[in-house]
C-alpha cells in the first residue's frame, strides 16, 4: 500500500502537465455588450523580429492579431499573409482585415459559427511554420518561428477556437 501511494506521488506532476495549458481572459465590450475571449498578446522573437500575437474570439468571429513590435511597419486593405505550415507545401493566403495603419498592426479573422471554416481548421491541424506578409509597396515581412514557437501558436489558437464555441448564441 505504501508503494502505492509512493508511486501516486511521483506520477502527480505528470498528470499536472497534462491538465489544460489555456489561459484565456473573458472581457465584455462596453457598446457592444458582446463576450470577447483572448488570449492577450503573447510576445515572440523570431529571427530577429520582435511582435507580439493575440487570438480573439467573439460571438460572430476569430481575430488573429499580429503586433510588430521593435520595427514600426504599415499596413493596409491589401496588405497579404502567406502561412507556412510544418512538412506541408500548403500555403494559406489571407488578407488583412484590420484597417490602414503604421503602428505595425495586422489582423486576419475568421467567422465564428457552429462548423469550423476549412482554413481555420487547417490553422489547427498544422503547425504554422512560418509566415511571410506583404504591405504597402510590396514590402516583404519574414518571420520563422522555433519548435517551441510553433506549439505555442498552435495551443493559442486551438484553446481560442473551442471556446468561441461557447459564445454563439443557442
């Protein structure tokens, strides 16, 4: 019996590693009155730029919101991103859907609905190896992300997208 319950304690922080690593803040808009989930922004250094990434949810979509950071960079309605998948020749081109700005802001979304949209669903399927965005006079923006990069990006979105579940309306 005590053997037992020695190996209970070793196989504890196991079992803690394994419990759900989401943490998601629930806010609600002052004019809208909808539920917004986030999961904040997240800081990432890769390959030498520095930005920081948030996963929004509302009641009618899912906002990925890309924030660099060091270098302040434009974009506008036609800025574009190319995601990059892990062992996948698969690209997914996006268009940004925030507004024109040079504080280094771009955001692509997706509606939220009951069904997952294809591409959302591939963002979660694979791991997001790199991303390449072009701005305003053909600009180009490379980011690669690390091992570990790329399973943080995964986790925020999958943690985001199934709770935006839970915010459309019955």
């Amino acid at each position: 019996m005590k053997n037992i319950i020695i190996a209970a304690l070793f196989l504890l922080p196991f079992f803690a590693l394994a419990q759900d690593t989401c943490k998601l803040t629930t806010t609600t808009d002052p004019f809208t009155h909808q539920t917004k989930i986030s999961t904040g922004f997240i800081p990432f250094t890769a390959n030498g730029v520095q930005l920081s990434i948030s996963v929004d949810a509302t009641p009618t979509e899912i906002d990925f919101f890309f924030w660099f950071t060091k270098d302040q960079k434009c974009f506008d309605e036609a800025s574009t991103i190319q995601l990059n998948f892990e062992g996948d020749r698969y690209r997914l081109n996006l268009k940004n859907t925030g507004s024109m700005n040079c504080q280094g802001a771009f955001h692509f979304s997706f509606k939220n609905s009951a069904h997952t949209p294809p591409q959302l669903q591939r963002l979660l399927d694979k791991r997001v190896s790199s991303f390449r965005i072009t701005g305003p006079n053909k600009t180009i923006t490379e980011v690669s992300f690390s091992e570990e990069q790329k399973a943080q990006l995964l986790r925020m979105a999958s943690c985001v997208v199934r709770d935006s579940k839970t915010l459309l309306k019955k």
